[in-house]
C-alpha cells in the first residue's frame, strides 16, 4: 500500500469537494485498549476502571498539548447508563483557534476571592457569593439568558450544607424551591489547586465568556463540571471554539475527535491521536483467546457535517441524505467489509433493511419528502428520526445514524451532523485514514450526482451471499469502479489490508490439482431472550455461531466434489474453474444459546471426492486440538500467531457415505451443520 498516492489521493478528493462546492467537515471516534491488560475486566467487558481512569488522563494530557496548548482539560460528567450507579466521567479538552483560554494563572487566590472576581467581570454581586459551612467550597447562583445576559441571586436560608455524597461540590447542592436560580458555579480549594464546577450553560458564548472571567483572576485553576453546550439551530456557537472528549466504553477508551475541514487536517489529527495513544501504552488492536487479530473491540464511527449546523450540507441539500441512502442500500460491502465481528439485526450499526420488513418500503415514502424544494432542517430531522433506526426503535444504534443531524426531539439532536457507525477501529491509523478517503470520495460523488434509483430488496441474499468475503469484495471493486467514472480513482490495493483483516485465511491447502481456502466470514448473531443482572436486565445474543467461506480453485465438477464433515457442499459456479460455498456451524458451547441440545460441531472436516475416493482432506479447528477452549488471552504476537497456525491442518480422509447438500431455498450458498444435525437426529427418531 503506497502511502504518498494515498496522500495524493486525498488532496484531489478536497480540489473535487471544491471544484463542486462542497463544503464539509470530517471527524472519527477512535478506540484503544491496553493490550498488556486485555484480560481485566475494564479492558474487556468494563466501562470503568483505575488504569483505564489513569491511561485517559495521560492521553488527555497529551492531546491537550498536541492540539490545544492555549486550551484547557475539563474532568466532567459524562453519559450515565441504566444499571451504573452514578455518570461516567469525561475528559475534555477544549480550546479556541483565536484566544488564549488557559488557566494557568500564578496568583495564589482564595475561593471567595476567584469568585469575587469573576462576579467583577461578568457585572453580578460579589456579595451574592456564600461560602459553604462543611467544605471548603464557595458558590455562586449563576445561569445565562440570551436576552437578559447573566443572572445571580442570594442563596436562599442562613445554612448551606453539601449533601453528603461522592462527587464534586456543584453535584451535591441541597436544591430546594427557594432556590431562584437552578444552577450554580462553585469554587472549590483543596491542598494544592482550586476546582471550578462549571454550572450548565445555554450557549458557547456564554460558557467562553465565563471562561474568560476565570482567566482574568490570574488563578492557577483545574476544571470541572458541565462542558460548553452543543450548538444547535438557534445556537450557531462561535467560530473557531474546538473539543475533544476522552471518554470510558466498554473495554476501551474513546477519543471523540474535533472535525476536520481538509484531507491535511485530518490525516494530521487521526496519526497524531494514534501516536499519543500509542505513547501512553494504547493499541487498537487485541488476540482473541483462539489467536485471531481483531480491532479493539470498540468502533471508529465517522461523522460528517458543516461548519456550522445551517452550514450543514445535509441543510443545504435534503436529498444528499436520500443519496446517501440509496447508495449504502444497493453495496452490502459498506456496511460489513469495515464492521465489527458483531453484524446483523441486533447489533450496533444494523442496516435499514435488516430485520424491519417494512422499512424500505417506508423510506421510500420518506423520499418523497425531500424530493420537492424548502424542505427545513428541523423537518428533515423529523422525516428520518423514526426511520433510521435499530428493530427496538433506538436511533443511536443504527448503521446511518441521524439522531445529531436535525433532530428537535433529541438532546444535541441539531447539530447538522451524519454518523457512519458499521466502522470498527483498524489496527493501524493508515488503514482508518484509506477508510475516511473512502468515504471523502463517495459523498463528494454522491454531492456531484444524487443517487436517484429505487431500494434494492436484498431479502434473504443479504445474510446468505453478503456473509461472505468474496461477494463483499467483488461489491467494493464495483464501487470503486463507480468512482473513477465519476473522475475519483482509489485503488483496489489500498482495501486490501481491511479485506485480509476483517476476512483472514484460515488455511489452504492443494490436493489433486484443487486448491482449497478456507476464510473466515460474517455471521449474525441471533438476540436471545432478556435476563436479569444488577441493576436491569441484558439482553445477550447467540456468539457461539460462525460461518467460514470456502472457495476451490482448479475443481472440475464432473469429476470433484467437496464434503464437511460428511455433508456435501452446495457449490457455486463463479467462473474460471472457480467455486464457493459457505459452512454454518456452532463453534463454541455456551450455557444459554440456541437450539441447547446441539453441541460444538468444530473441527470442521473437509473432503476432496473424486467419485467415491477421498483424495485430500484437511481440518479447521475452533478450540485446541484436545478438544478444549482456550482459557486465556495469547501471551504475545508471537502465540498469538502459534494459536492460528495449529487452528488448520491437512489430515487423512474419512470415508463415506456422504449426504446430499439439504435444499435451502432462503440461504442456497450455506451448508448449515446445526440444521443437518437436527435432520439427522429427526431421521434416526422415526426410524
């Protein structure tokens, strides 16, 4: 893979955007682990945890000074889950490209006084300030009205008492209806710094003119609280005001990214978060106990927008959404060739057509919509909101995700911004970059020439022939074919680092002339029933299930046939001496799945026939060669690459007799090993 043609690439993609009056911006969500750790439960499974807490700050830090070093580090509260006992944290970094927001001050200053001077600055009483009687916490009633400017009030009562809690002061104030005022900014002095508790504020005007206040005190100050608010449609926020998030998921950290406006900037921001990352002991990569290399169990998602929400490309133009649409609907290969090993109905990032059969004929009402002029933003946001959404009506966990772009309904709904979310995170920054490239390339077509075909109604093909790589890639080489005959030349090369690692060999092997490859491919996991766990229910899915794609090379089908495990595969002709098929089969044996009577059906056994003789055979293993799972994660690269090596193996053949391959008009491509195993067991009960 060439990195400067790459590079090149992306500098003509931005003079494409240009030449058609494309403006737009470009961010990621990254994730990465501590692969020394990624074992322990907080790198796993675990949204929180003490190393994660301490490998986020060091990151922050660093970033903070990649990016930001005018800027300053807010530790604050971040999104609190069903079933956690209190919100996750949030370190953000922020800055403005123009002003010096840090609060680096030298004065040694007393909470009253850091108070009393911002009072000074933002025209309110200093006499309104009131020391807290069982901490060493002053506070402040404070809020911002758009038309009345700032406003503060006595605190109400002779005693104020901090509720006896965890948490910063500004999260333990006694509210009570006497209160005037809802909100509040509390400095807090400890032994050696002062906290600030930002309150919650209704514009980033309002929350860059009170970090200024703070500035001028000349104390030296650490922030915490609220962060400055999402600008909305009524709130254009300020020019040149950047964030950035470190964040806890489940067994990774995320850093959302701030946007970037060209193809430079970005390819500066993402491999210089990747750098830092790696700095602070973070990879994005992890070994599965079976020793397969995945990302690091967490997604890349991408996001697009505008400068500002009305300078939006999706509200300059409603039906570059519909473009956008209609394209992902008619190439499978966006939405599995870069996902997760988790795909289907009940993941993450579903497709629109997967699971809801009603769907496409909806959206394509929708369509109508926006196909006429003067279609609003906020409109817009309403068409899709209930459209673009999971089988559960959740509009986060979509593979288009439109719950930031013009939502009224939602919490930072207005922001004119788009996600991609079927991305995982790559093991490396050059091969997320080539992704985004991807991306920059097709709404830069899509913006040039509007997509103006039907849905496509993949049906049952989208789970039985989509699974597969070769499909998938051969759908990619038809994409990239579209671009360069709309003037935007991406090589097919530069894809295939994510081919081969989202879609590893697991093996190959020559017999009579035939070459055999086994692959790995998708499988969507079915949701099973809810349970019950501290603090709600889960809902988990059926993992233990995988599907390999086989592909022969060389096979004369008057003269060869392919078995597994004594069933015959239903070969596809591709062409050329070429021929596919796909195996179903339950890899591991879990507690709670479907279909509970049937066991593991790994190793995967298969047969070379030439009439009746075996002239070659080979295995593939799921678990060790005793039969066994794995009960630890691969100590290095190096048994990690010991573990896959012994998973496939040439072996002496079985004899027959070989069953015919079971008609399956919904999958015809997939030989399905639970299914053959229950016909089975059905055949010998009635005998």
């Amino acid at each position: 893979m060439s990195w400067s043609r790459i590079e090149q690439c992306g500098r003509r993609v931005d003079a494409f955007w240009a030449l058609h009056g494309l403006t737009m911006t470009m961010g990621a969500e990254p994730t990465y682990l501590d692969l020394e750790q990624a074992d322990q439960a907080e790198w796993s499974l675990e949204a929180l945890g003490e190393t994660k807490r301490a490998r986020a700050q060091e990151l922050a830090a660093r970033l903070l000074a990649r990016f930001a070093p005018q800027g300053l580090l807010q530790q604050s509260q971040g999104k609190w889950y069903p079933g956690e006992d209190a919100p996750r944290w949030a370190l953000r970094c922020l800055w403005h490209q123009q002003r010096n927001l840090g609060l680096e001050g030298k004065q040694r200053l007393s909470a009253l006084a850091v108070l009393a001077s911002v009072c000074g600055a933002l025209g309110v009483p200093a006499s309104f300030c009131r020391q807290v009687d069982n901490d060493r916490s002053v506070v402040l009633l404070l809020a911002h009205d758009g038309d009345l400017g700032w406003q503060s009030a006595p605190w109400p009562g002779k005693r104020l008492r901090l509720i006896d809690c965890s948490g910063p002061a500004g999260m333990r104030l006694p509210w009570n209806d006497e209160c005037q005022l809802k909100t509040a900014l509390c400095v807090s002095e400890t032994t050696d710094r002062l906290e600030v508790f930002l309150p919650p504020l209704s514009s980033v005007a309002a929350s860059l003119e009170l970090l200024e206040a703070l500035r001028a005190s000349g104390a030296r100050l650490t922030l915490h609280g609220y962060a400055p608010p999402i600008p909305s449609l009524q709130d254009e926020g300020v020019e040149g005001f950047r964030q950035l998030s470190v964040t806890p998921d489940p067994g990774v950290i995320e850093v959302n990214l701030h946007p970037a406006g060209s193809w430079e900037e970005l390819v500066s921001i993402v491999t210089g978060v990747d750098e830092d990352a790696r700095a602070c002991g973070l990879v994005s990569h992890r070994f599965g106990r079976d020793g397969s290399w995945q990302g690091s169990g967490g997604g890349c998602h991408v996001v697009v927008g505008g400068p500002s929400p009305l300078r939006s490309p999706f509200a300059q133009r409603p039906d570059f959404l519909r473009s956008i649409l209609v394209y992902w609907n008619h190439h499978p290969a966006l939405s599995y060739l870069f996902s997760g090993l988790f795909v289907g109905p009940t993941c993450q990032a579903p497709r629109v057509d997967e699971a809801r059969h009603e769907a496409l004929y909806e959206l394509e009402l929708a369509f109508r919509e926006v196909e006429g002029e003067g279609v609003e933003p906020a409109m817009l946001g309403r068409i899709f909101r209930d459209l673009l959404v999971d089988v559960s009506g959740n509009g986060h966990r979509s593979e288009i995700c439109v719950d930031k772009l013009f939502d009224p309904l939602a919490p930072g709904g207005q922001q004119g911004l788009l996600e991609f979310r079927a991305l995982e995170m790559p093991p490396d920054p050059h091969m997320n970059l080539t992704l985004m490239l991807l991306l920059r390339a097709l709404l830069g077509r899509l913006w040039k020439s509007p997509d103006k075909r039907n849905l496509r109604r993949l049906g049952t093909e989208l789970h039985d022939r989509y699974m597969l790589p070769t499909f998938l890639w051969n759908d990619l080489l038809a994409v990239l074919e579209d671009l360069r005959e709309h003037g935007l030349e991406l090589e097919p090369e530069w894809f295939r680092p994510h081919f081969e690692f989202r879609f590893p060999l697991l093996g190959s092997c020559r017999c009579a002339g035939v070459l055999l490859e086994l692959r790995q491919a998708l499988e969507p996991w079915p949701v099973l029933g809810e349970g019950a766990q501290a603090g709600g229910g889960s809902r988990p899915v059926d993992s233990s299930l995988q599907r390999v794609e086989v592909r022969l090379s060389g096979l004369d089908p008057k003269r060869h046939r392919v078995a597994c495990n004594g069933h015959l595969l239903p070969l596809e002709d591709l062409g050329q001496g070429e021929w596919l098929a796909a195996v179903r089969f339950r890899a591991w044996q879990f507690a709670h799945s479907l279909h509970p009577t049937l066991g593991v059906q790994s190793p995967l056994r298969f047969d070379l026939l030439e009439g009746e003789r075996v002239v070659g055979s080979c295995r593939y293993h799921t678990l060790d060669r005793d039969g066994q799972a794995w009960t630890t994660l691969p100590a290095s690269a190096e048994e990690a690459s010991q573990r896959r090596g012994g998973r496939f193996e040439k072996v002496r053949g079985a004899s027959g007799p070989w069953s015919e391959p079971l008609p399956n008009p919904e999958f015809p491509l997939t030989l399905d090993l639970r299914r053959a195993a229950l016909e089975k067991l059905t055949a010998c009960s009635s005998v």
